[in-house]
DNA sequence: TAGATTGTTAATCGATTAACAATC
DNA sequence: TAGATTGTTAATCGATTAACAATC
C-alpha cells in the first residue's frame, strides 16, 4: 500500500493494540522489536505488522528491525494522541460519570471541557472536578467555545434533538454510546459507537453456539 | 453458505443490529418487510442481508418478503437471548457499577448473580439490589454456585489472577473491560472485549486524519 | 561478508455485491 | 397469470498471508 492510499478501517483498528503493546515493551526497557518477535507477543502475523506500518512509512530498518521508542513515539503520532481536542459530554448517567472517571482522556488526544444533563439534581454537581451545566446551555456554550468532539452517553430517545444542536454548532465527531443511528442521519460525521448491549449480544450467541456443538 | 458452516465474525457482530432494527419495526407494528427496504433503513445491502439470514435458515418467502414478528423471534433465538446464563461480575468502580446499572442483562440472556471487589469500603454494599461480596470469596462461590460468564472490570493488572481463579473453576466465557489479553495466557476461552480507550484512540486518529485531508 | 529482517509485490483467502433462477 | 422477492450461485472486491529481492 502506498503512503498516500486510504486506510482502511481494518488497520486505523489495529493501531491502538500496537500502541499498547510498544507501551508496555518500551516501559520493560525493549529497544529493539522484530515484526516476528511482536506477532509473537500480539498474537498476529509479521506479515500483517509489515503491511500495516508501511501504510504510514518505513520505520524499520533491514536486518535489525523495529526500534522500540522511535516506534511507539511514530504510532502515537500517527494517532494523533499528542492533540488536545476540545470535547463535551452529554448525558451524566450512570454511563455517563463512570466514562469521565474511568477513561483517560488526556493521553488519548482529548480534553474535557464540559458535561451536561437534564436532570435538575444532576446540574451544578461535580464530576472529577468539572461542573455539570444545564443541556438547556449547551447550545450557547457551543457558539463561545471551541468544541471539537462530543462524547453521547444519553438514552437512545434523547439523542436525536442534542445531536441536531451539536451538528448544527458545526460539531462533526462523536463517541456515541446510544443506539441512535448518527450516520444515518448525518453523512459527514466521524461515528465511533460504543454499543455495550450489542457486545453483551454477541457474547451470548457465541456461549450459546459454543454450548450446542460441544454438548 | 450452507446451515452446517461455521458463522463469520462478521456475520456473528451484525446480528444485534438486525434483532434492534427489527425489534423496533415490531413494535411500529411492521407486519412484513423486504431484504431491500431493511437495507434501506439499515443503511447496509440487501444481498447482505440475504445472505446473512440464509446462513441461519431460509426465513423469508419468495414474492413476499419477511414477516417482522417471525423474522424477530428467529434472530432472538439465534442469538441465544432466551437463556438465562449466570453470570458475576468483577470489580465494582466506576465502570463496573455502570454495567451493573446500564446494562440490560436479563434481555441479553444473562442473569447477574454476584458481585465482587477487594475494596473493603464497597464490600457489603448494595449496587442494584445485588451486595457486592469480598473477592477473597470468588472461589468458594464459584465451586458451590453455576457460572457461566465473567464480566471483567478490574483494572489491568488485576486480572490475570482473578481470571486464573475463573478460569481454574471452569469458566470459559468472558466480557472483557480491561487491556489484559485472556486469548493470549488461554486458548479456550471465548472473550469479548470492549476496549474504550481503544475506541477514543480510534476517534482521535479519525478526527486528525479528518483535519489533515480537509483543511 | 554472512545473517537477518525489512519493504513490497504476488498469491490466497474471505467477505461483499451482483445476478438470476426458483417460487410465492 | 404477472409481479415481486427470495435463496443461492457467480463475480468482484478487499484484506491477509506468503514470498523474496533489497539492504542494513
């Protein structure tokens, strides 16, 4: 694949496990990798690791092959982590707090400016230091802030009207943990779903499956 | 593909999708529909869809279509959302008390049995009517009661004893929140894991891609 | 230099799409 | 019967794997 071909999804994918595992070999004072000795460890194929890093240059060198800092510092930047991507997040449920404690948006190129909710008892508390606002607000505090992402841990019903508010502020990228089909509705949004119940589905068909060829 | 091959992955991660589309039809009070417009709102092919439901059997009827209840009830029955499957869940934080709340378990085929932490503080406690138990205890529970799936919400590094203590009590079945890697240490075990940060990464290289090209 | 391992092209495999005969 | 739409086979497309020349 040449530099300048599209990525496919099956790659972009991929990069974060990379990520993860030059972490932990650079952290455990690894210098130097092969794509055989990382296929080992991931659990892929050389061939698979070759093709997927020449998508974005060459970072290996014949006969040594991969230097383990320079290349967990090239897939951090081909992530673009090193960014501070402005991002709001909709909906202070039960989902909604455990994603602003639990995920670690700062190394993962985001910055979390501003949650908000509906729920009177909800606005004006803290969650990790930041303070949730009335969602009755958010369209002016879309116009006099920069928001570049937002992050939509609300129920399915409620989605659809805050979308239109976020898409219409000019907001184009969303984690979205709901139901709600955005691209359906949008054609030129960045989706990332989180569908949990799906997951939890698929886990069942697989047990399930498992169960009636084994027994 | 004949009724006797093994499912793709692919095929498997659509199924939820099909069973929300047409739960939702259902409850519209759709009667019957065609490969053609289920593709339509799907936003996926209607070759696609033939295909996928004919790995299961042949649903649909020539010069009619599918009849939405029928077509509903066969794909809840693929999927296996009818068993009840015991399951527990460990590590009661953030992100585990939002499963524990968000998650519809009962309609996914799974029934949330116990709960476990090593926090003193939580132990005892209630979350969802079920009291989280002391960890020091997941063994005995799981030799004296059936289980059947684990959920896993610990952090990283507290895994790979927790599920060596699963896995030595038979369980095969996991949903995987953390970065540990179950396929690597055991090889058979049926994981699904739900990597946010994974997820955010993949955002973050989405959107930076996004505002190379574009501007 | 010899050995190792990349970068890249070619071959294979699998998944999606298109086409159409079967049939309701 | 005519029209519609499935089930299924064939064609295409894309992703993974294998092979090997380039080169450190």
């Amino acid at each position: 694949m040449s530099k300048n071909d599209k990525i496919s999804m099956s790659v972009i994918r991929r990069l974060p496990r990379y990520y993860r595992f030059l972490l932990e070999m650079k952290n455990n004072g690894a210098l130097r990798v092969s794509s055989r000795e990382l296929a080992e460890k991931m659990g892929s194929s050389a061939s698979q690791i070759r093709q997927d890093l020449n998508c974005f240059g060459g970072f290996g060198q014949q006969g040594y092959g991969y230097d383990v800092p320079k290349l967990f510092d090239e897939i951090s930047a081909i992530l673009g982590l090193d960014n501070r991507y402005n991002a709001v997040l909709l909906g202070v449920g039960n989902l909604g707090r455990a994603v602003v404690k639990h995920v670690a948006f700062e190394s993962r190129g985001f910055n979390l400016t501003a949650l908000f909710d509906k729920n009177p008892q909800l606005i004006g508390s803290d969650v990790k230091g930041i303070t949730v606002k009335d969602i009755a607000q958010l369209k002016s505090y879309c116009t006099t802030n920069p928001v570049d992402a937002a992050f939509l841990c609300l129920p399915r019903e409620s989605v659809e009207p805050v979308a239109e508010i976020l898409y219409n502020c000019g907001i184009r990228c969303f984690w979205n943990f709901s139901h709600f089909d955005l691209t359906m509705k949008y054609n030129d949004v960045i989706v990332e779903n989180v569908h949990l119940n799906d997951s939890l589905m698929t886990l069942c068909y697989r047990i399930t499956e498992d169960k009636l060829t084994h027994n």
